[in-house]
C-alpha cells in the first residue's frame, strides 16, 4: 500500500519538478542550476514519507475520514443535486441580469443578427470571470491588456462572467458598470468560490445562446479564453499559440496524475461522494485555457448528463472534455504560477501570468507597450527555445487517452 503510495508521490514530485523549473527559468535574475532543485526534491521526498510513516491512516485528525475524503462539504453537501440544470437553465435566455447589448442587425434582416461577440472574424472572445466587486481589476483590464483600442483591430474581444450578489449597493454598481461599458454578463446564481463551475457553463451558455444563428454554431468565435480577473494577457502571444495549434481543441497549462485534495480545510477539498477517483485525468489549470469555439455546444450538450463538481477546470477540461471525445493540449507558455511583475522578459513571451494585481497591471503594460529592448539573459533564450521538446514530452507523461 505504503509503496504504492509513494511510487505516486514520486510521480508528482517529477512532475512538479518539471513545472517548477520551467517557472524558475523564466524568472528575473534566478540562477538555474539542476543540482540544488533535485537535491530539495530528494530532501522534501524523504520528509514526506517521514510524515506518511508518522500519521499513520487511523491516527490523523478525524480518523480515517481525513485520509479518506469522507468529510462533507458544507457548500456542496451529500444530498445536494449535483444536475447543472437545476442551477442553470442552459437554454433560456431571460435569466441573465446583465448582458452586452450585442445584438446589431445587418441590413434590417432579423435573420441576420449578430453580435460583436461572435462570427469567424472574431479570432478569440476573451471571458475573464470575475466578482462582482472587483470593479478594480476590471477597470485595470480595461486599461491595459484588454482595452478595446488594443484587441480589436487584432480580431479579439472581451467580456466579464459574474453571479449574482447579494449585496444590493455591489448589486447597483456592476449594474452601472455593465450599461457603461457593455462587456458584463451576470447569470443568475451565487458568485462564490465554490460556485466557479456554474460561472464557467454560464458563460457557455451565453455563448451558445449568442452566437447561435439560424440554430447553428456556424457564428461562434474561432477560440474561446476563459480567464480570471487576476490574470495578465500578452495577447499577441496568445493569438500566436492558437495560431501554432489549428488542431487543438482545447489548450493550456495541463496538470497529469493530479490527486484529490485530502484536506477538509482546503479551498480545493473533494469529497468522495462528488468525485470518486483517486485521481484526477489531465486537466488545464483554470486560470487559463483556450477551447474552440465550436466545441461549445458539444460541451454543453454533455454536461446535462454529466455530476457537476465544484473545481471549475477539473469539470470543463478534464471530465467534459473527456465526455466530448477530446483531450486538452499543453502549452508551457501559460503559467498559472505569479511572475516577478519585474521581469520584462517573462511578460514578453509568456501568454498568462497569475496573481496580478491592478496596479501591477498597469505597469506592467506601462513597460510592455513601450517595446524597449528585451532584457531576456542567454539561459531564459535557450529555455524558450526548449519549450517545444517539453510539450511533446509532457504530453507522452499523460499517456492520453487516460
Ligand atoms: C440524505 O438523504 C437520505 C435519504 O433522503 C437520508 O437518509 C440521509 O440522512 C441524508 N443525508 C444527509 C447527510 O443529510
Ligand atoms: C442574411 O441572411 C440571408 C438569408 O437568411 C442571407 O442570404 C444573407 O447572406 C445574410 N446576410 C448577411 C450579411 O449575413
Ligand atoms: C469590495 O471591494 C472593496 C475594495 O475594492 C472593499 O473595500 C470592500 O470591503 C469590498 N466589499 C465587500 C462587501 O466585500
Ligand atoms: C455591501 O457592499 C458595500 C460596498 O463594498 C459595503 O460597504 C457594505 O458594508 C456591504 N454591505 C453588506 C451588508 O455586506
Ligand atoms: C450556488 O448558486 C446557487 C444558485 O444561486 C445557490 O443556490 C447555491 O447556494 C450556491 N452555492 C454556493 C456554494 O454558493
Ligand atoms: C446550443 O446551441 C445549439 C444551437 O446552436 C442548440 O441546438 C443547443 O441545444 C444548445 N445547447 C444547449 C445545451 O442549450
Ligand atoms: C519598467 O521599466 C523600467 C525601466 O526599464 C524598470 O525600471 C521598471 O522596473 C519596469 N517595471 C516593471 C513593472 O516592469
């Protein structure tokens, strides 16, 4: 049992070894060496089994159920459905609080409407989900990285997902926010942490609902962006991979042999009851990932029939995907850990970078447009030069299909 635990753990330590210096490489001013990393993995793997020897399963706090994910949620309890179709009604129109006024007819044709969200001109529809009190980082998006001026001459288009609040003065303001600027799409359901996998099929929905014409998808984006608010774009970047992979269905940073979070106190805790597996397939970090337009309703389709669970990219990128027949691709160009806001070189070739703030936002891209001589040393040119081979070796790691 023990062995097989640790030939698992070794697995992840791998794992997280080869994400982990790929990160590092790109970081201002950090010495890469091989040595000093495998060193603190050998050191950290043996603290590890050290813990797994002391604790033994009987003895942890709670007694088995804390090894064994029996603790339930009190936000997504034993009994609760687990139908996305009791939260979210996919195919009705009028339980949006707040949509762009998109719809623009062409030659006074009512057959003809279309929205600025949709058609194949558009190359990506961006949908950042966001809070609905973080008016901050939606202004700092706004600004910078996602202003109008910038991203549509390029083909690409913006949009915020929100939930309901209950706050009524919270309430008021997006609604302000949402007639000014027309890019907010508020569905009509709780927006809290473990709710993100409803804001993620509703902004499904909205694009299904939207830019179907004629009862076809022939009107959809060519890709879709889900992001967070937290999140820097260097859109050009972005545009270049979904250029680089016409054959992808789905694209981002993967995560392979992941396993269920044991601990009841984690925000990330899955019980048994909602997932079952000892661990998890594949799965493209939710901070970013790129879908093609036209698998959006073969996703949705899907997860009519499909138990919800409550960790947004678990559900869409592994088990929907998995139900759709495709698998999701790696680009080691999306990074979902916080780069140092300093480091000109990384914001330069990377596609996403995590943790952002809005003031940090608008430096960055203070920098990012002044197109001053990139600062990349010798080291951090070969990594990117080596991003290719690391895909196509991290993909032979996921062994897909699983
Ligand atoms: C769940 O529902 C079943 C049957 O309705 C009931 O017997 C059980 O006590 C419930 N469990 C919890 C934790 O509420
Ligand atoms: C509008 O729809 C008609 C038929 O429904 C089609 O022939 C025409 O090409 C469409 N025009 C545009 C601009 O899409
Ligand atoms: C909303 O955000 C502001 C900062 O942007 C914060 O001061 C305030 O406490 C937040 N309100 C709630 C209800 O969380
Ligand atoms: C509602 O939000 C406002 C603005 O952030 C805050 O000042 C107020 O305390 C909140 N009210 C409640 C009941 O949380
Ligand atoms: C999620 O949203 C639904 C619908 O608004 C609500 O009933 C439920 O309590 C919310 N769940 C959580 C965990 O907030
Ligand atoms: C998505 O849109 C298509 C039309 O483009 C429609 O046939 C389908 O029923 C929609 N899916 C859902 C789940 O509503
Ligand atoms: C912006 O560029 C200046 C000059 O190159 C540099 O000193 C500063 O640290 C940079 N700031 C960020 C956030 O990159």
């Amino acid at each position: 049992m023990i062995v097989v635990f640790s030939l698992h753990i070794c697995k992840r330590i791998f794992q997280s070894l080869n994400s982990f210096t790929a990160i590092n490489m790109i970081r201002a001013g950090r010495k890469f060496s091989r040595l000093p990393t495998l060193v603190g993995a050998i050191v950290a793997f043996v603290i590890f089994l050290f813990l797994v020897a002391l604790i033994s399963p009987d003895a942890g706090p709670g007694g088995g159920s804390y090894y064994e994910r029996l603790s339930e949620l009190s936000t997504w309890t034993v009994n609760q459905s687990v139908i996305l179709t009791d939260y979210l009604d996919l195919s009705n129109p009028h339980t949006f609080l707040l949509q762009p006024e998109q719809q623009i007819s062409y030659n006074g044709n009512p057959e003809n409407l279309t929205s600025p969200f949709c058609g194949p001109a558009v190359q990506i529809l961006i949908m950042i989900t966001s809070a609905p009190n973080n008016s901050l980082s939606r202004n700092a998006i706004r600004e910078t990285w996602g202003s109008r001026n910038y991203i549509w001459p390029k083909g690409v288009r913006l949009a915020f997902v929100l939930g309901r609040s209950t706050n009524e003065t919270i309430q008021k303001r997006v609604t302000k926010e949402a007639e000014e600027f027309q890019d907010i799409v508020q569905e009509d359901f709780l927006d809290t942490y473990h709710n993100l996998t409803l804001k993620s099929m509703a902004m499904l929905k909205w694009i299904n609902l939207t830019c179907s014409v004629n009862n076809d998808m022939s009107s959809s984006p060519v890709w879709v962006l889900k992001s967070d608010d937290d999140m820097f774009i260097n859109v050009d970047r972005l545009l270049k991979v979904a250029h680089d992979n016409p054959n992808s269905k789905m694209i981002g940073r993967l995560t392979c042999g992941a396993l269920p979070i044991k601990d009841k106190n984690s925000k990330l805790y899955m019980p048994k009851y909602l997932y079952p597996s000892p661990v998890y397939p594949g799965y493209l970090s939710g901070t970013a990932y790129l879908l093609r337009g036209d698998m959006v309703p073969t996703l949705l389709d899907n997860s009519l029939t499909i138990p919800l669970i409550h960790l947004e990219d678990i559900y869409v990128t592994a088990i929907l995907a998995r139900q759709s027949q495709f698998f999701p691709d790696d680009s080691p160009f999306f990074t979902y850990n916080r780069l140092n806001p300093k480091d000109q070189c990384a914001f330069r070739y990377m596609v996403t970078s995590h943790q952002v703030t809005p003031i940090e936002m608008r430096s960055i891209w203070t920098n990012l447009t002044k197109r001053l001589p990139v600062p990349c040393s010798p080291k951090k040119q070969t990594w990117l030069r080596r991003i290719p081979k690391m895909t196509k070796r991290y993909r032979k790691l996921c062994s897909f299909p699983q």
